[in-house]
C-alpha cells in the first residue's frame, strides 16, 4: 500500500504540478496576445496600460516557467 501510494504522488509530483505549471505559461502567453491584439486597435492613449498589463503577464509567465524548469 506504501509503495502504492508513493507511486501515486511521484505522478501527481512530477506529472500533474508541471502539467499546471505549464498551463500557466500558455494561458498567460495566450492573454498577452489578446491584449497585443486588443492593443492595436484601440485609443493610443492606452497604450501604456496596455503594455503595462503585458509586462505584468510576461512576468507572471517567466515566473511559472522558473518554476516549472526547476522541477
């Protein structure tokens, strides 16, 4: 039962955290594409607002993916 469960959470470990990890990554990447997008068409005035919210995602992204590669 021991080695059963220490099977079980080398999977959850190793798999399913940087799975999430990952995931993270790729949505935050995909978000900061939707604001580039939404960026290029709205008022210029923005635009720092806009870069500002890039900078904060490309941020949280470089985070995760530290994190995901010291695993």
């Amino acid at each position: 039962m021991n080695a059963s469960n220490n099977s079980i959470k080398t999977v959850y470990d190793d798999r399913l955290v940087a799975r999430g990890q990952l995931d993270t990554v790729m949505r935050l990447t995909m978000r900061n594409e939707v604001i580039v997008s939404k960026a290029m068409t709205d008022d210029p005035k923005k635009a720092a607002f806009h870069v500002a919210e890039v900078e904060a995602g490309k941020a949280e992204a470089s985070k995760g993916w530290t994190e995901y590669m010291a695993i």
